[in-house]
C-alpha cells in the first residue's frame, strides 16, 4: 500500500470531496443496514401475534438501542394492526421500506458524484506533475531512458493508476462503512453467532491475500514490457525510411512480436489473478453462510441463545448484506496491488532529484559583460572522461570554432556552456561568475542555440519562432525570418507565417527547418550563440544559404560554432583543435594552416587546403 498512499497525497486539494464521500457513504451504509432490519418486525409481527408491542418503549441507553428501536418500530406496527388492519401495517412498512431504499441510492450516487471530481482531479494534477518533472529533470535522466519507457509512464500508467486505485477508492471508503453498521446489527442480535463468524472471515482474508501478493510483481513486469514496446514503435517511426531501405521489415516485425507475446502471457499471468478475486470470494461467502446456517440454526432450535427465528432470518439477510462489499473489497485489494506496479514507475519520476538546480541565493544575471572562461574542466558522462583538464577563454563579440574528429568533446561542450550536464571538476564562468551560482533560467536566456537536429513542433511557423519571446511582434518575427534566409519559402507556403509544419516541420526540406532553427535563435537575440554543427546534415545548396544566414546572425555576438564541415568556420576569430578532449592548437585559419600540425591534417583530409 506504499505507492497507494503516496498517490493518495495527490488529494489534499480535494480534501471538501474527501470529506462530502465520507459523508455520504456513512449515510448510504447506515440506511443500507436499517433497509435489512425494516423487515425484521414484520416477519414477527405477521407470522407471530405474540411479538405485538402494545406499550410504548423506553430508551434505556446506547447498549439497549437495538432492543429500543425493534419494540418502538413494533409498537407502532402493532397499534395500526390493532386500529387499521394488517393490511395497513403491511403498507406503513412498505412505505418505509420504501423509503430507505430510496435514501440508501440516493447517498450512494450522492457519494459517487463527489467522488468524481476527486478521481479526475487527481488524474489531471498526476498528469500535470509529470509532466512538470519531465520538463524539469535534465537531459542527462533520459539520455539513459528509453523514450517509449517514459511516454508509457505518462499514458499507461496513469491510466492504470486510474483504473485500479482511484476506482477501488469508492469500494475502499464505503464499504468498510456498510461492513461495521452490518456488524454492530450483527453483535445486537446474536453476539456468539456473530464470534463465530469472526473465526470464519479471517480464513478467507488469508486465502485472499495469498493470491493477490504475486500480482504486484507480474504487473511490474506488463507495464515494463508496455515502455519496451512504446519504445520500440517510437524507433520504428522514427527510422521507417532506414527500416525500408535495408528491407528489413520482417526483423523489426519479428523483434516487435517478440515483446507483444511477453506483453500478453504476463497479462495473461495478471488477469487470471484478478478475475480469481471474484469467483473465490463468492464462493467463501456461500460456504460460511452455510456454516451460519448450521451453527445459528442450533442456536435457535436449541434456545441457548436469545436470538428469535425472525432476528434468525434477519441475520442471514445481515450476513447476504456483507458479502457485496467482502467481495468488492477483495476486488479493490486485487486492483490495488495491480495499480502498486504502475504508482512505482510513477513515483519514480515524481521523486527522482534534479542534480542540476538552482543554489540558495543564484544571481538573477541579465547581460554578459566580458567573456566566459573554462578553467581546468574535467567532464564524464559515464567512466571515461570526455573533457580533461580543458581551459578556454572566449571574449565577448568574439567567434570560436571548435573543431576535431568525432567524440572529441565538442558537443560536449555545447552542453557544459548552457548548464545541461554539470562539469566534474573545474568550473565555466561568465564575466567571472561561476555558472552554477546563476539561475538556471536567466543563465540560459543569455544563450541562443541551433543544433544539427532541427528541432520543431506540430504547430505554426510564427509559433515556433516564438518559441521563447511569446510577446514578439509580427515585424521582428519576419526580420528574424529575412535575417535567417527563410521569409522567401515561408511567404510562399498556402498561409505563410501561420502555416503549420507538420510533425517536427516534416513538410518543410532540411535546410527549410535549419534556417527555421536560425531564425528562432535570431528572434530570441541573445547575446551568446551556440551552434553544433548547424550545416552538417545539409545538401551544398542548402548549407550556403544557411552558412550567409548563420554569418548574418553571428554579427556583434559571441558565437561558438561546433563544425565538422571545416569550410563554414574559415571566418572565424579564433579556432580550437580538440582532440580526446584537450585543446591541441588553436589560431586563426591561415596561422593553423601554415603551422601544417592537426588542423592542416584536418582540413587535408577534407580536401578543402
């Protein structure tokens, strides 16, 4: 119930429909029971004239109230048997009968109606919250995640927390309720029947329990093998042409079945269980009224207990009023631990801890002054580290390039500058202030960056340049968009700037989306631009526009450009030789040509000398 109860914090906002739940279901439970024992005097009254009441009780205290309303309720049966007829008392029961059927479903709705805006607020503020985490945790989280892994846990599982915690909570509230009114009913009439059915419940407790204990670990595993295959069908899309181009369709296919068919004998092994939940309580339910039947039948014929055949009745009509909400509770404890598995992989978002946050007193820094420094930077992403003992300055309004052979760490350090990843050693200052001592907010607004991968969004041209500035005008959107080389495809598109793009601008070309990148990162206008590797993934045509749109837009601002293609930095103020993470040479184009060291081979082996 560890998981339970930490999804049920989720209610404190809702704490009104709590209480108005418990309310109304204290209420249900008691008009539940008083519908049972309504017809307790009549059988007597009916079938036994020597039950009549023909004085008026006195109430006795708490311990005789059962005794008080039996003989009241009689009395004034009797009276209107003695004045109207039996047929009138039959009617004055029917009407009261009547009427606390009609209150007992009346409550229970009312119980049920609060209890929906408890359930979907839950839902909805669980929803939202993991999503916030999402946003929230840093990239490094799901650089180790599957993506499908993390899409299921805010689908999935939140639907399963849905289904089997929040919908167990009206059987988990009420019917407890009506178990205690039916019990205390119980204890009033026959005390040694009702013992000897607590010798009974607890066997079928125990059988119950030992079942629903192996559901939690079966249903960790479904909802692991749903992330694998959410996974698996996001690559699938992703890599469809690459998938089609090496025609291997039927491996994808076998390889996606693989996991569909663990998915299916683990649900399997899951709703056996749960479907078990009702069959086997109604069945313990059946063989302990049997064994009520027996051992009050004694009691009765024997005259050792002051229990009436008509209360006799009453009870086994108790008892049939307890197994509903027996069975509904097994039920809930079934759903319960099957939900367990789902809160789990929730929780485990909700409570991962974000190593990179905000210090106590972080600067709310809004210009950059001078320059940002690496000073002796050591940096790993798992044992092998990727920067070592790596020192750089870059003056402001200045442009430097970093260059080297693939997993050298300059994308590495794309990701240090902006604060996604935290260095291990070392520290990255701007204008001296040491980055983890500024907001994270504010820091990465002073920051503009356009990676290889164009990323966009399902929505409008103007809404994804105004990605980061909501309040920018029209006007400074398409002189971002001339500045970018992008306002003369955008004005030929069927509606221009409020054109949608697709799913991640997959109706535009590459070079379309990359200048669309650019043209963001323009709108933003931030003092410091970062690019990696902006033009490798273009065609000639589309990189030479991108290249005068990226010149343009690193005019006056400090730029560092990550380049495989070694003929877009050639402008550069300054470029550095990386290799295994250390700075080998650095200088200006020409000076690193004439040096005739790493860069010249660089640049020999790109056949750009």
């Amino acid at each position: 119930m560890k998981y339970f109860k930490k999804i049920l914090r989720f209610a404190k906002p809702y704490t009104r429909y709590v209480w108005l739940n418990i309310l109304f279901n204290i209420l249900y439970a008691i008009f539940n029971v008083l519908s049972v024992l309504a017809f307790i005097p009549v059988l007597g009254i009916l079938f036994g004239r020597n039950e009549r009441v023909m004085q008026n009780p006195n109430f006795t205290g708490v311990a005789g109230i059962y005794d008080y309303v039996q003989n009241s309720l009689n009395y004034h049966i009797s009276n209107i048997m003695e004045t109207s007829g039996a047929e009138k008392a039959l009617l004055f029961i029917s009407l009261v009968s009547f009427s606390m059927f009609f209150l007992k479903n009346l409550f229970r709705y009312l119980a049920m109606y609060v209890l929906a805006f408890l359930r979907n607020g839950i839902v909805k503020d669980l929803r939202d919250g993991l999503f916030h985490k999402v946003l929230e945790l840093p990239i490094s989280y799901f650089s180790e995640k599957k993506k499908g892994d993390t899409i299921a846990r805010l689908t999935s599982d939140v639907q399963e927390v849905e289904f089997s915690f929040l919908n167990s909570l009206e059987a988990i509230v009420r019917e407890p309720l009506t178990i205690a009114f039916t019990l205390i009913s119980m204890f009033a009439i026959s005390m040694k029947l009702t013992l000897f059915v607590f010798i009974l419940l607890p066997v079928s407790g125990i059988i119950i329990s030992s079942v629903s204990k192996k559901l939690k670990a079966q249903s960790l595993l479904a909802q692991q093998e749903t992330g694998n295959f959410l996974s698996f069908i996001e690559e699938t899309l992703t890599g469809l042409k690459v998938i089609k181009s090496f025609t291997a369709e039927d491996k994808i296919e076998h390889k996606f079945q693989k996991s569909t068919t663990r998915f299916e004998k683990l649900m399997n092994s899951v709703l056996n269980r749960k479907n078990l939940a009702s069959p086997m309580s109604e069945f313990l339910g059946s063989a302990t009224i049997i064994a009520i039947l027996w051992f009050g039948g004694r009691l009765v014929l024997s005259g050792s207990d002051d229990m009436k055949p008509q209360e006799f009745l009453g009870y086994i009509g108790l008892f049939y009023l307890i197994l509903n909400p027996a069975k509904a509770i097994s039920q809930a404890v079934f759903s319960v631990q099957k939900g367990n598995a789902s809160a789990e992989r929730i929780m485990e978002i909700l409570e991962t801890e974000n190593d990179i946050k905000n210090v106590a007193d972080a600067l709310d820094k809004t210009s950059f002054d001078k320059e940002i420094t690496l000073k002796n930077v050591y940096f790993k992403y798992k044992d092998e580290y990727v920067l070592k003992d790596f020192s750089l300055t870059i003056p402001k309004g200045k442009s430097v390039a970093l260059v080297g052979q693939s997993g050298s760490g300059k994308s590495t350090l794309a990701n240090l500058i902006p604060r996604f990843y935290d260095v291990n050693k070392g520290e990255i200052l701007i204008d001296g202030v040491n980055i983890k001592n500024i907001k994270k907010e504010s820091l990465r607004e002073l920051m503009g960056l356009v990676t290889q991968e164009s990323i966009l969004f399902h929505d409008t041209v103007k809404n994804n340049l105004k990605l980061g500035v909501d309040q920018a005008s029209d006007e400074k959107v398409i002189e971002a968009a001339k500045i970018a080389n992008a306002h003369e495809f955008i004005v030929d598109l069927p509606n221009q700037y409020n054109n949608n793009i697709g799913d991640s601008g997959n109706t535009l070309s590459g070079g379309q989306r990359q200048r669309l990148s650019i043209a963001r990162a323009v709108l933003k206008n931030p003092p410091i631009m970062i690019l990696d590797e902006a033009t490798s993934a273009l065609d000639t045509e589309s990189e030479q526009l991108v290249q005068k749109a990226l010149e343009k837009m690193m005019e006056n601002r400090t730029s560092v450009v990550i380049a495989h293609r070694l003929s877009t930095i050639q402008k550069a103020d300054m470029i550095v030789v990386i290799q295994k993470g250390k700075i080998v040479e650095q200088g200006k184009h020409q000076e690193l040509l004439a040096k005739e060291g790493a860069y010249y081979k660089l640049v020999n082996m790109q056949s750009l000398s």
